[in-house]
C-alpha cells in the first residue's frame, strides 16, 4: 500500500532562493500550458505535450523532466475538475460555483507543490540529506529532518515521486512509500462497531466513548477568533491570522490518527474486524439551521474513517460499511424501531423492552450486528444475489435494516451483492 512521508528540508539561504525560483518558475510554467489546455480544449497528457514541451523548455529554462512533469501536473488538475464535477462537489452547472470553475483556466499558485521523480532528486539517508534538481544548476547537500519513525520507513520503502512544498515559511518533500501490507484475517468472526458523531467523535460496541468537548470547545474558540480578527482587519491581526491558519485543521488530524489507531490496535488484539456506517452524502441529506451548520461541516467523520481504513490494512483488519439508516433508533436488544426510542442525544430507552443505555453506544452495536450480517452472508454464498427489482416508484431513502446496502473496504474479500 502507498503511504507518504513528510520531512521538513533546512536549506540554507542559498538553497531556499534557488529552490523559490524553481517553484516559481515551474508554477508560472503549468498556469500557461493550462491556459493553452483550456483554449485549446486538450487535456491528454502527449496530446497537450505537442503544443506545450518545447515553449516550456525554451521560455522557463526547465530540464526535460521538469517540463514534462509541470505538463502532466496541468493535466492531472483537469482530471481531478471533471471528477468533482461528475460527483456534484462544485453544486449544479448552473450554479456560480461551478460557472467559476469551468468558464476560467485553471491556475497554480506561485508557491504550489511540484512533482520531482528520480532523475530530479536523490536522497542520501544516513547524511540526511537530498540533492535536488533546480533553474540554478543541482543543489547538492540539502539538509532535511523527520520523526525516527518516518525517518526509517523513508530508508525502508521509498518508492516513486515525491513533491516539493513551500508553507508557512518551511520548505517540505511530501515521499512516496510502498508499505507492505499484512494478509488479510478472513476467519474473523466477529467485529467490532464503531458509531461516528459529533458530540461523540467515535464511540464503540466495547462501550468506550472518545468524547469530541474539548475538540468542539476548540473549534467554536477559533471560530470565534477568527470571527474577531477577521473584522478588525488591521495588519497585525492579518498576521495572526497567517500565523494560526491550519491550527484547527492540525489538531484534528492529530485527534483522528490517535483513534482510529486505537481502534485498530483493539481489533487487531481482540481478532475482529472493524464495522462503520458508510456516511457519504449526509452532509446533503441533513437540513439544519444556520447555527448548526459550522458544526456538521467541520465534523471529520471522513477523515477518520479514511485512517481506520488505512491502518487496518496496514495490519490485516478487514474493515466492512454498513447502511446506517435508524441505528440510532433501533434497539440493539430486541430489535424494536421507533422514533421515541432516541429520548435525547445521550439517552436511548426501548419502548417496547424498556431497556436503558447510552445513544451511541446501542448505536454501534447495531452497526456491529449488521456488519456480522453481512459477513455470514458473504462467507457463506458462492453465487452472485440476482439484480434487484427496481420497479417500484419510491424515491426516497432505504428503509431497511438490514445489512444488504453495505460496502467492504477489505482487498481480496468478495461479498456477493455489494
């Protein structure tokens, strides 16, 4: 599996101006060949080659490998546009959003990443050090730093291209590692259920709960920050702002990989796999008022899963989604379904056998049932489920449930119907 290392370089001033230029210039590079892209209506990488190659070469003075890695660059950014505009993340075509984005060229950044593969770069692990292709000639002996661990995967599995990044002031190489991956536990017989939320960022069928407080609190504290900054419009307020951007982004990513490396490490000791609701499009399927809306946008329950994901293919967890429609309100005990049953965000009380538990918690334990459904079901068939019948008229939202609208994330399982 492919992971990616970021180490921070420490080049000295020297080394940090030719390295600027080259970004510059390889940026400056790509905003011309995707203006030539667009009036042209050519997005195929050789396609666009034959009308960009030799300007770029003669007009920047990049090598031949920079060039055609700025062309491919171009290439790929209009790739990545078509996809979110097939999958509706740019809203409707006749929506401003998506006019601004299809009626301009793309453009680059003067400061953004620029793909460098081995003929460009060479790293030398026991000095820590790189040298590095630039427009002022090969800058030899770049110094550069890492955790111990990514330090060792670095020597380990570094494979393929890695981009040069400038941030915040600090210059980074973002490497391509091939990790091996662990075999697969196909003999799991049962699964561990994790329920994502926000008050809750993950609670499990084991009945631990990581409470989301201090990260809310922070969110709305930085919220409020920048609220206060951002109408005082002075200069040194434009500083902290620079100086705090990301701050929140960064702490939640920390928070994620702490959990869902704990998720992992419990189902891996425990010999189970790991079940999760497949969430994608709640974000447009939930309507909320507008003091709510900050809170479900800024929720990262894709970002963790995408962890729990990675890790538990790292150790040969198999990871299974199911449909998460009225886990919230299904009783875990008996099976009853009612609205009434979610007395409040904390509180679950069965009307029908009167048992008493924690929300999220009865939550991820029907997500565990469902997920132990589905992989009976799969173990056990050795044929396809026929085509289902859509004749019906019904427009809306599965009401099912069971576990037959699940999805599994595992490489080499084969689960009839999914």
């Amino acid at each position: 599996m492919k992971l990616v290392v970021q180490v921070k370089l420490l080049p000295t001033p020297v080394q940090a101006a030719a390295l600027e230029e080259t970004l510059h210039a390889c940026n400056e590079a790509a905003t011309w060949v995707s203006s030539v892209a667009f009036e042209k209506h050519i997005k195929r990488n050789f396609s666009l080659r034959e009308h960009t190659y030799t300007a770029v070469k003669d007009r920047w003075g990049l090598g031949a490998q920079a060039a055609q890695h700025v062309i491919k660059k171009t290439c790929d950014a209009y790739r990545t546009l078509k996809a979110n505009l097939k999958a509706g993340n740019l809203g409707k075509p006749d929506s401003k959003r998506y006019r601004r984005a299809t009626e301009i060229p793309i453009a680059f950044r003067p400061e953004g990443a620029q793909p460098y593969d081995d003929r460009m770069l060479s790293w030398q692990y026991t000095q820590r050090t790189v040298s590095i292709w630039t427009l002022s000639g090969r800058m030899k002996q770049v110094a550069f730093t890492a955790s111990p661990e990514h330090l060792a995967r670095l020597a380990l599995y570094r494979k393929g291209e890695s981009d040069l990044l400038y941030r915040d002031g600090m210059w980074f190489l973002i490497a391509t590692c091939e990790v091996p991956e662990a075999e697969l536990n196909t003999s799991v017989v049962e699964f561990l259920g994790v329920d994502l939320g926000i008050v809750n960022i993950a609670t499990t069928s084991d009945g631990q709960i990581m409470a989301g407080r201090r990260l809310n609190r922070g969110r709305l504290r930085e919220r409020t920050l920048r609220t206060k900054l951002q109408r005082k419009n002075t200069p040194s307020a434009k500083r902290r702002l620079r100086k705090r951007r990301r701050k929140e982004a960064r702490r939640v990513k920390d928070i994620n990989h702490k959990i869902a490396k704990h998720v992992v490490a419990e189902a891996e000791r425990t010999g189970r796999g790991i079940a999760l609701e497949d969430l994608t499009g709640i974000r447009a399927r939930v309507r909320l008022r507008k003091p709510q809306r900050a809170t479900l946008h800024s929720w990262a329950f894709a970002q963790l899963g995408e962890f729990i994901a990675y890790k538990a293919r790292k150790a040969g967890v198999p990871v299974v989604y199911v449909d998460p429609a009225y886990t919230s309100r299904t009783c875990a005990q008996c099976g009853h379904i009612d609205k009434a049953n979610r007395v409040s965000q904390a509180r679950f009380v069965c009307r029908s056998c009167g048992v008493v538990a924690h929300a999220d918690w009865n939550g991820s334990r029907n997500i565990r049932h469902r997920a132990e459904e589905l992989w009976r079901c799969g173990a056990q068939s050795t044929a396809p489920d026929p085509p289902p019948n859509n004749t019906g008229r019904g427009t809306g939202r599965k009401r099912s449930t069971t576990a037959s609208g699940a999805r599994c994330a595992s490489p080499g399982l084969s689960v009839p119907g999914i």
